[in-house]
C-alpha cells in the first residue's frame, strides 16, 4: 500500500514541477512571437492528447520524467508543413537574446513556483520550534564543544537562527568541511551570549541518509524522552512514574527521542514492561504494565505521560506581504543550500552515495503527503528548487547548455556548427545518464 501511495505522490509532485517549467518555456516562446507546435507532460506513448483553439498538440505522456515544448525550427519534420509567414515565427530564426529568454524561462518558473508555495505555507501559519537543545549525545562533536541541554542557539557562523530549522540549514550548508561552526548560545537560565565553537574535522555523516543535526550530537529540546506531566490513575502514575523523570530504555532498547520512545510503547499494549530513567542523576529501573486505548481501529499502548512544548513551539502568522518577504528569503537560502551541495559533490567533499534519484523522491513524496498538505507542499517548493537549478546546468541536453551555446554566439558572432554542437549534446547525455545511473543505483541499495 505504502509502494502504490507514494508512487501516486511522486506523479503528481513531478507532473506539478514538470508542467510548470515547461510551461515557463511555452509561455515566454509564446509571448515572444514563436508558434510552439507542443506543449508535452511526459515522453513516450501519449495517454492523452488533444489539439487546441491555438493549433498547439497538448500531450500527456505514459513515461512521468520529464516534459518538453516542441517549436517551430527546432530540426522537426513538421516544419516544412509550414507556410513562409509561419517559418517567421520558427525558434531557430528568431535572435539570440529571444531563445536566451525561452531556455531560461523554465528554471525561472521552478523557482517562482517555489516562492508561491511557500508563500502559501507561510501564509497558512507554520508551527515551528525554538532553536532550543537537548543534552547532545555522549562523546558527540556537540557535547565536545561544551553545549549542553537547554541551549539557545542564537546564530550558525554569523547567520541568525530563529527557529531551529535555521539550525538545521545553516549546519546543512557545511557539510563536507573539515573545520569549526562558530556558534553564538545562551545557556539555560542564563541572558549573557556566549560563542562555541564545533571542531568538524573529524564530523561522519550517513552518506546516503544525512542526518545533519543527529551526527552532530544534537536534537530539540522538545525531543528529550522528559515527562512534564503524569495523568492520574495511568499507568505511568500506577508505576511510580514522575514529572521529570527522563526515559532512556525501553524493554532493553536505547531511547534517543520522544518519538522513539512512542513507537515503542505503542507497540505494547497491556504488556509489562521494564522501563529505565534517570531521576536526579540516578539510573533507576521501573516495571510498568502499559495501558492501552483505541486508535484507527487498532488497540495500542498508552502510558499517560506528556511532554513539555510550552516554549518550544511558536506559531508563526505573517500578513501577506510579510509571507512574501519570507517565501522570498526561503527560496534564495534554498538555492544557496543546493549551489553548496552540488559544489561540494562535484570536488568530492561530498560522496556521491548522497545522490538521490526518482525512488528516495518518490519516498519523500509518499512520507510528506503522508503528514499533510502542507508538508507536501513544501517538499514540492525544495524539489522544485532543486530541479531548476539542475537545469540551469551548462550541460548540453540541459536548458543551462542551450544558454552555454547561445552565450558563446554572442561572444562569437555566429552559432557554433551543428557538428561541435552535436558532439556536445552526446556528451551532455553521458553526464545526464551518468549521474542518473549513480542516483538509481544509490537509492537501490537503500531500499
């Protein structure tokens, strides 16, 4: 079930990002006088397909990756069908600034897609954590730099950290680097910042599932298996449990995080279990028999505890300008984010097992889907990013190596000969499938 959910998600994600760039080209070839021939959603068999009041064929295509827009002058039979008024309006006859504007077009529209979403997101109002920390994992970079739980991070190398997502992509941004994250904190119970610094020299990451934050040593406060409140009668209450008491071990298994520690206990309904915590510095082992109640027609474990998000959690509610301004800010950090990385992977201070292709997309479409509207929506604004950044790739078969050409006839004065332009789309399609053959291969030996 889980197979067929996300590969509904992952069609209807990559149909909403193709049809947009594509239409980023359609509509600017249009605007500029060139008669577009078809405005296509997929390759191969069309599925669907129908001849508009425009004279344009619009296609959906069995085969989901990709799309394309085909163009008067673009070497098609179809051209000499054709009459001289026509031919005016061929793509290869037009100037170069003209087909500049159209290649670039569709990775613009990646891009403003991105905005609009999370525009909307933004808009919506967001929940989102306080850049507050847990104790960092034993032995952990974040432990060895002296942070401890209840931390404030105010700022990641001098870029201001509201919430703990900022956090996050700030740390993103250095992955693959061998020297020190400079951080400004403020200690719980304390008001005077202080500066720690994180020696990455020797910082391992999962290279084909990073987890920036937890291979630091690091996590939200609110993730911390603490108990704030226990209900009364429960089963929690029945065995002893108390208001703080922190829960590390569960029927023999390590607890690191709330969620963790949930799955667990849902897991055992009506079932004694041995669980370990920490009360005043004190290891202390407590046999509970977890309760139970009723969820989606299924009977699972329930302990009666909750933990503290007072604090945590703030609730963000921008007017509509304001939403722009930050959709705006988000989508810029984005595609800095995503510059970095692909620098990084192309001089190796990435690995190349971090390459993601269509079944850990499909994946993240399913699991975000999964969450909620919202969720998906921002997955679609970073892939959406990703996938216009992608294209502006000087790499013949690519929009960006369409521009490489068209920069270099401006340079020139004259295109470059079919010839040398045909040994660089076969070039351009060994990198492209290259690096396609690397991303299916990694997410095989994921799954």
């Amino acid at each position: 079930m889980d197979i067929l959910w996300n590969f509904a998600s992952f069609v209807v994600a990559l149909g909403v990002l193709v049809t947009i760039h594509e239409y980023g080209h359609f509509i600017v070839a249009r605007k500029l006088g060139v008669k577009v021939l078809t405005f296509s959603v997929g390759f191969g068999k069309p599925l669907f397909q129908k001849v508009g009041k425009d004279g344009v064929r619009y296609v959906i295509a069995a085969i989901p990756l990709g799309g394309y827009v085909k163009m008067l002058g673009e070497q098609t039979d179809e051209d000499q069908e054709f009459s001289v008024e026509d031919q005016k309006r061929a793509f290869n006859r037009q100037s170069v600034w003209t087909r500049m504007a159209i290649v670039l077009a569709g990775p613009i529209a990646n891009f403003l897609l991105a905005i609009v979403l999370y525009w909307i997101i933004f808009l919506s109002g967001t929940s989102a954590l306080t850049p507050v920390i847990a104790e960092p994992t034993p032995d952990s970079i974040a432990q060895s730099a002296g942070l401890k739980r209840g931390d404030e991070i105010r700022s990641v190398d001098g870029v201001e950290t509201k919430f703990f997502q900022d956090v996050s992509l700030a740390l993103a941004s250095r992955l693959g680097e061998k020297t020190t994250i400079n951080m400004l904190i403020v200690s719980e119970g304390e008001f005077e910042e202080k500066t720690v610094l994180l020696d990455i020299s020797n910082w391992q990451v999962d290279d084909q599932r990073p987890d920036v934050i937890k291979s630091l040593g690091l996590a939200h406060r609110i993730e911390m298996s603490i108990i704030s409140e226990v209900e009364p009668d429960s089963a929690a209450d029945k065995a002893g449990l108390n208001k703080n008491d922190q829960i590390i071990v569960v029927d023999g298994i390590k607890v690191t995080s709330w969620r963790q520690m949930s799955s667990l206990l849902s897991e055992r309904p009506n079932k004694e279990t041995e669980i370990e915590v920490i009360r005043n510095d004190e290891l202390i082992a407590i046999p509970v028999v977890i309760g139970s109640r009723e969820h989606n027609g299924q009977t699972i474990g329930k302990l009666g505890i909750s933990r503290e998000i007072e604090g945590f959690i703030v609730k963000r509610e921008p007017g509509i300008i304001e939403a722009v301004e930050m959709a705006f800010d988000k989508t810029v950090r984005m595609i800095e984010l995503t510059v970095r990385f692909f620098k990084k992977f192309l001089f190796g201070e990435i690995s190349h097992k971090s390459l993601s292709g269509p079944l850990a997309i499909a994946e993240g479409a399913g699991s975000s889907a999964a969450i909620g509207v919202i969720s998906f929506l921002g997955f679609l604004a970073m892939i959406s990013v990703n996938l216009g950044f992608i294209n502006l790739l000087p790499v013949p078969m690519l929009d960006g190596g369409h521009f490489l050409y068209y920069v270099i006839e401006v340079i020139r004065g004259k295109p470059l000969s079919d010839r040398v332009q045909g040994m660089g789309l076969q070039i351009g399609m060994m990198l492209v499938f290259a690096l396609m053959a690397i991303a299916i291969y990694n997410d095989v030996s994921r799954f």
